[in-house]
C-alpha cells in the first residue's frame, strides 16, 4: 500500500512541532479523526490501534489514519477498544 506524504509526520509530532495549535484546529483534527472512523467501520474495517503515532497530518493538515505495523499487528492494550479484549 501507498500513502502520500504525511509532511507534518504522525499527531505526536504534529503536536511537538506546533504546540501554539488553537482550539479551532484541534476540533477540526478531531473532526477529521472521527469521521475517518466511522468511515472505516462503515466499510466493517476494525483498525484496533488507533494512536498518535497512526494518525498522519499531510502538508494540507488533512487527516490520514494508518496501520504502522501492519494489518498483523496485534493492538496495545493501552489503545485498545474494551472489546476487542480476549475472554
């Protein structure tokens, strides 16, 4: 799989990088994270890890979700969905 460049890098580094970010933009990130997600389960795709280092600002400041590691990866508990827990 392809993505365009991310040219401010994942959420983590956007937010290292601009930490002047106001009220407005960070609703509209957040807006944009949110309908990436429905989006997804929409297509009855469970992402499973969503996390900073997933979410890729482009040079537009649009919102990219991605799986660093892969569709294999198993998920930090710490970002994980309750269930999604093994019984």
């Amino acid at each position: 799989m392809y993505l365009e460049l991310a040219l401010y890098g994942n959420m983590r580094q956007y937010l290292a990088y601009k930490p002047d970010a106001n009220y407005l933009n960070m609703l509209r990130l957040v807006i944009e994270i949110a309908a990436g997600m429905k989006y997804l389960e929409q297509k009855q795709i469970v992402h499973g890890h969503l996390s900073p280092q997933c979410i890729l600002i482009d040079q537009r400041k649009t919102i990219k979700i991605a799986s660093p590691r892969g569709h294999l990866h198993h998920a930090q508990l710490r970002y994980s969905a309750p269930e999604s827990g093994k019984r």
